[in-house]
C-alpha cells in the first residue's frame, strides 16, 4: 500500500506491505527516510521522527536559526552536498566546470506510468504499486532541474530509482547519480560477495563502523570480484532469527555501493552505477534514468532475506516466458572438446547425452571461423565447415532427430584480431584514446556503443538463430573493458539494446548469461536471461562457496551448474560422482565431460541420477530454499515446494572417530508423520583402498587391474536411509545412520569420506 499522510500539517508517505515497509517525510522540503525495513503501521509515522543530536557547531543549518533543520543528523532518502549534510552524497553536478548544488525540494508525487521507463534499461515487472516524489531544484541557476525519486512496491521487495531530468536552460555534466540513497539506524555487519575467476561470490563479513566500505566493481562488468548484491546484518543474526536486509541493482556494468556509520549512527548506504570517470551530459531536455536498486528485508534471518529476495527474482526479474518454468537438463560440449571437435564426435557425445537423460545439448565454442583455439575467428560468424561439413543446420538437424533440443554458444561482444570481422573492420573495437590495444584472451571488445556494431550482432546472431532451429542461447564475455566511465556505462545500455533486439521476439530461446563463468552474475542479465553460467568452476566442494553465496541474493533456477569430471581441470580434486550431482542438483542441472570416455557405472549412475533430478526438478529449482542446522564441517541446503522437502546434506573433510550426524528440515508441519527417503547412491568398490585386501580371497592390488576393471564395471550401494516420524521430531533432528569409521562393515553403513554428501527426500506419509 502506498499513502500519502497529513498528520499536524506534516506530510508522510507511507509505501509497505506484509513484507517490507518504507516511510518517509517531507520536512523542510527534504525526504527524510524515518524508516526502511519491518513493516509497521503508518500510525507509527509520529513517533518515528528523531530530532537532531547537536544541530549547531560546526553543523550547518539548512534553515537559518532552526537547529532541527542540520541534515547532516538526520536520515535522508536523499541528499546533496552543499545542503549541510556531510556524508556520502549521492549526485555530483557540474555546471560550467564547478560542482554546483542543485538544492531539490519536494514538489509533486504521482505514479510512474509505463512510458515514462527507459526502453532501454532492463526492469522488474509487477508491481502491487509505484509512487514518483518529484522534487525540483531550488538552486537560482538551475530553475526546472528535476529529480524524480521513485519507488515501487513489490511482493516482497521494495525497488527504487533515480531519474534526473534537466528543464532548465542550462547544460550540465553528471559526475554521481546515486539510483537509491538510504540511512539506517542501528549496528550493522556487512557482507559481501566476492572472489574472482572460478573462485566467485564468497561471503564476507565486517562490522559497519565510521570507515566507508565501498563494494564496488570496475572492469566493465558487475564482475567476479565483487557482486552488486550485498546484505547489512544486525550482528547475531543466523539462518533463522535476527534482522537483516538485502540489497541489489539491476545493472551488469561498474557498480558502486557503499556504506558507513556516521557520528549520530546512521548508517548510510549508497546504490548505483560507479561513479568512477563518469561525466554525463545533461543538456537542457535531457533525462538521465539510473538502474533500479532493490532492498529487501527480513525479520527471520538469512532463510528469511533469501525466500524474499527468491520470491522477487522468480517473480519479478526473469522474463515472463520462463517465470516458473523448468529448465532442461542440458548437456555441453565445452569441458569435455574445448575447440577440438567435429560433427562425428559431437554426435557421439549427444547420443550419451540423451540416453542418461539430458535434454538438450549445447555445443560451445568453436564452431564458427578458423577457431581451433581462443587466438582467431571471434567476430565471424561463418560456420567452420572443416568441424561442421553439414552446418549448424545440418547439426541442429541431427541433434533434433535424437529427440533433444539444441543450444549454441556466442561470444558477440569480443573480436579476435585474426578475424574476418577486425580486417573488416578495425575502427569497431572499444580502445582508450591513444592507448592499447590491450588484449585479454588475445580479444578485443567491440564498441557496443556505435549503432552500426550493435546492427551487426543482431543481424549476425538472428540469422543464425533463425536459420539453425536453436532453442538455447549461451551469451558469453570473456574479459575486462579498457575504457571505464561514460564509456562503460554507454557499452552497457548498447548491450541491452542489443539483447532487446535479439530475444524481445524470440521468448521461447533459453538464454544463458556467461562471463568467463559469474563474471556477469547480476539482475540486469537476468532481465534477459533466466539462467546464468555462476563459475567455470564446476568442483563441487569449491561450488559450495560459490553456490551458498549467490543463494543469499539468487535462486537456484538462475544457477546453471554441471557435473564435470573428476579429477577436476581447475582443482585436481578427485570426489565422488554422487557428490558433484547433488551440488548441482541444487541449480539448472548439467552435464560438462566427455562422455566418450565415460564409464559404464558412470553412465549407470549419471542416468539414475538424472532421473532423480527430473522427478524432483520443479522443488529443486523453484523450491523454497534455506539452510538448515547442519553441525560443524558441513553444511545442508533445503528446498521444499511445501508438498515435498528435500535437503542436501554435504561434507568437505571428514575427521575419523566422527560425531553422530542429524538431519534437521525446516518447517514441516510438526504434527505430521513424514517419511524420509535418503537418494541412493553408487559407490566405488576401490574407495576402500587397501582394507580391501582383508575382504578378498587374495590380496588385491589396489592400483592393479583386477579393482580397476572392477571400478569400471560394477559399484556397490551405499548405506541407505529412510525413517518415519513427525515434523516436530525433523525439526529438531533425527539422527542419521551409522558412517563407517574404519571398521565393522554392513550394508547399511553410510560410507562417508572426504566430500561425501546424502539427498534426503521428506514427504508426508500416505
Ligand atoms: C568461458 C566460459 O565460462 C566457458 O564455459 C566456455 O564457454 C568458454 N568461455 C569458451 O571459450
């Protein structure tokens, strides 16, 4: 509900709902954030308004004489430098080359209509409610400068945004356009999401204190290093209990958020575009839009803040063509060919695909120019008919009479110099002036802010979509910008339009959003494509970091994660099949190694597997998803669609002599008889190494061939587990069977090394 309140002539607005409230009031012209968080009462507007702490010496009063009027101590939902408020500002002005104050005070509120949104710029979709406070500049020079702060009221969310638009006669330059500006009161603790290439979105954690912490990206993308997402915690929050907020921007360039204490305890907290180089023209007509920022809140803990933020991305961010609906279970040549390929051996990789289960395949790169490796041919977008002598069509042909559907990999935004497309065209590639070029991947990107690039990837990557029967798209983008600034953030709007123009009138392709892995793990992409490639890094134990950090912002159906070999290409780390498939159960199930070299108890495992995951696909991507108590050393992810519960209970070293382990589901209804079903699973005969000597009639080799042949061809069940109780008995933990500790085998022992893990299934008993 969205209110405009008078109370003792003072003006409230009131934006809130069962989830997450917002209210403002209108004092000395200026919005004051009296609260942002739990939903409360609009009756409470009165008794949330604070006074200023000290107000004079050396604070600045906005109204002469008025020491309640010193901004600087109270909480604003917006602010400029010059006004007496020395925080953070969230826009920086130029005119004629001298920052300059534009001074807004309130005019007007009213709704957004839809035509009032930048085409451009992606947006969440449905909202209960949107509300504009228009407020114009009190600055002499500047009569008609206009900022619009708008706010929308989703289920579970609150979005807001920024737009600046200049109705006055004077040409000005926009060095910061914050999209939201927020002070909280109380402590906080701040955690981020951050990493690099296959190590992405790993939680941290510090105190909120007087020094700035500044989650920001610069290389052109929303970046491995630091994810746009972020979350403010009251200190002792845990999975269940305690107040935190989340918050996120629908933008996949440089971001900027910041926050910081200030001396009266408010917590200030800035969502944005990064404002590095940055120096916009506003001309007299011109509108500036900024992305949208979203702030989500939960009383509940981190299960709370994630069910929330999953609600708003499932419902309001995904394109309406795959809210809610299952992804296949896909294959991808790329771990398992890198370039080396031909028709023949995709074929053969596709017919092992569809008879484990997977539903479409997608080939990855190479299939296009002289690309035999990454030093040629990106930018072309002929087939190479040495690989593919039919086509894609051909191809795409063959793979549909296998009864699967087919996917495709581009890269479209980077050039190869040893490419048809740079000899063509040299002047198309993104370059600093009077530097570079500098290479990443031996690539170059091309300037999407240039109308005729844009038309060529269009017009390229249609064709082929048109041509070749493609029901997938994997986008990727594989290295860093060489411009920042203006530049940056035009090449962003450039790739929206881009996208709009390719998949707006093609709903039903599949796109996958790639950067080099989660280069580009952000709400903008997932405007356009449901589901994005989180890591290069298919390890399942390195994908518990990885996966348990975007859960805090993502749900599992944005989350493409594969099974891929093991040893794996980037650790080395040798784990269980078992285990790399119930990690990636938990996202949009793949397969990513070479299937020709498969064994055949893997091709057992893998098909059981994938059944298991079909059955359960819909809770596993949709379900809602939060950790439960797992004790020390592991961790257990849940989901449930309320009918079905399944939890994922994994392990990364296991210590000898271990504790006995509990399962603990969150949420059942607690007089309820449940049943839980553990997933069985495979297990090697030669994980137990040399004690099997003590087993067999004479004493085995464990490397020689008798156990190799064996591992091949035959895989024993591990220790299953079912039990029936109530939900009150699961909520507080059931233990689970005996593990095996060096001793004493039976059938029903659970045999759990390093990097072991269990799926349990829990449903009501019939
Ligand atoms: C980087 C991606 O993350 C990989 O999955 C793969 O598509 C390669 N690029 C191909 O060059």
């Amino acid at each position: 509900m969205i209110r405009q309140i008078e109370k003792n002539g003072v003006k409230y607005y009131y934006i809130g709902n069962r989830a997450i409230c917002c209210m403002l009031k209108i004092a000395y012209g200026k919005a004051q954030l009296l609260h942002l968080g739990a939903p409360l009462s609009e009756d409470d507007c009165e008794a949330l308004c604070c006074e200023t702490v000290l107000g004079w010496e050396p604070g600045v009063l906005y109204r002469e004489g008025d020491t309640r009027s010193c901004l600087d101590e109270l909480p604003l939902a917006w602010s400029e430098r010059g006004t007496g408020d020395y925080r953070e500002t969230p826009v920086g002005l130029l005119y004629e080359g001298t920052e300059i104050c534009p001074d807004f005070v309130w005019s007007s509120a009213g709704e957004v209509n839809a035509e009032e949104y930048d085409a451009v710029l992606p947006h969440a979709r449905g909202a209960q409610e949107t509300v504009k406070l228009v407020f114009t500049s009190s600055n002499r020079l500047l009569e008609g400068l206009t900022l619009e702060l708008r706010f929308s009221l989703f289920e579970t969310a609150l979005v807001r945004q920024a737009v600046l638009i200049n109705r006055s006669d004077k040409p000005l330059k926009v060095t910061k356009l914050m999209s939201a500006c927020a002070d909280l009161q109380g402590s906080f603790m701040v955690s981020t999401f951050d990493g690099g290439w296959i190590r992405e979105a790993h939680i941290h954690t510090v105190p909120v204190t007087r020094s700035r912490v500044v989650n920001g990206s610069a290389g052109g993308f929303s970046s491995n290093r630091h994810n746009p997402g972020f979350l403010l915690s009251r200190p002792g929050v845990s999975d269940d209990a305690g107040e935190v907020y989340g918050f996120n921007l629908l933008w996949s360039g440089n971001h900027y958020s910041s926050v910081q204490r200030s001396s009266v305890g408010f917590t200030r907290v800035l969502q944005g575009i990064s404002p590095d180089g940055l120096c916009l023209d506003l001309l007299p007509g011109g509108r500036i839009e900024m992305p949208e920022a979203v702030a989500a809140w939960s009383g509940h803990g981190y299960n709370g803040l994630m069910e929330n933020m999953h609600r708003f991305v499932n419902e309001s961010v995904i394109p309406e063509a795959w809210r809610y609906q299952e992804r296949p279970v896909l294959y991808n040549n790329w771990e398992g060919c890198m370039f080396k390929f031909n028709e023949g051996k995709l074929l053969s990789l596709a017919k092992k695909a569809k008879k484990i289960g997977c539903e479409l395949f997608v080939l990855d790169d190479g299939w296009f120019g002289e690309r035999d490796n990454d030093q040629a041919g990106l930018g072309d977008y002929s087939v190479n008919r040495r690989k593919l002598p039919n086509g894609l069509e051909g191809l795409s042909k063959k793979i549909h009479d296998l009864g699967m559907q087919f996917g495709l990999w581009f890269e479209p935004e980077a050039v190869n110099p040893d490419s048809d497309c740079f000899r063509q065209h040299p002047d198309w590639v993104l370059s600093s002036p009077g530097t570079g070029p500098f290479y990443a991947r031996n690539e170059l990107l091309l300037d999407l802010t240039k109308p005729e690039v844009r038309d060529y990837i269009v017009e390229s990557v249609s064709a082929i979509l048109d041509k070749a029967d493609i029901q997938y798209v994997k986008w990727d983008m594989n290295r860093n910008s060489p411009v920042s600034g203006n530049k940056a953030y035009e090449y962003i709007l450039g790739l929206y339009d881009v996208l709009h123009r390719i998949f707006d009138s093609r709903p039903r392709i599949l796109l996958e959003s790639c950067a080099s892995g989660g280069n580009r793990f952000d709400l903008g992409m997932l405007c356009f494509s449901p589901q994005i490639w989180a890591s290069d890094d298919t390890d399942p134990v390195e994908r518990l970091d990885i996966q348990n950090g975007l859960y805090y912002l993502y749900p599992q159906s944005t989350i493409g994660a594969h099974v891929s070999a093991a040893p794996h290409g980037v650790t080395l780390r040798a784990t269980p099949m078992s285990t790399r498939s119930n990690v990636a159960f938990f996202g949009d199930f793949g397969v990513e190694f070479d299937l020709d070299s498969m064994k055949p108890v893997d091709e057992v495992e893998l098909k059981e597997t994938i059944a298991y995951y079909k059955q359960h696909r819909k809770t596993f991507q949709f379900g809602c998803f939060s950790r439960n108590g797992a004790e020390e050393g592991a961790l257990c992810w849940q989901v449930s669609d309320g009918k079905e519960t399944i939890c994922g209970l994994f392990h990364k070293l296991i210590s000898a002599g271990p504790e006995i382990e509990w399962l603990r589901v969150n949420g059942l209804d607690p007089d309820r008889t449940w049943h839980v079903e553990a997933r069985s699973q495979l297990l090697r005969v030669g994980v137990y190494g040399s004690l099997l000597r003590f087993v067999t009639p004479v004493p085995l080799d464990t490397e020689g061939t008798i156990i190799r042949l064996a591992d091949r061809h035959y895989q024993m069940r591990d220790g299953g587990f079912s039990a029936e109780c109530s939900g009150a008995a699961l909520q507080s933990g059931i233990p689970l069977g005996k593990r095996f500790t060096g001793t004493g085998y039976d059938a029903s022992l659970r045999v759990q090394g390093d990097f072991q893990s269990n799926v349990f299934c829990i449903v009501p008993k019939t």
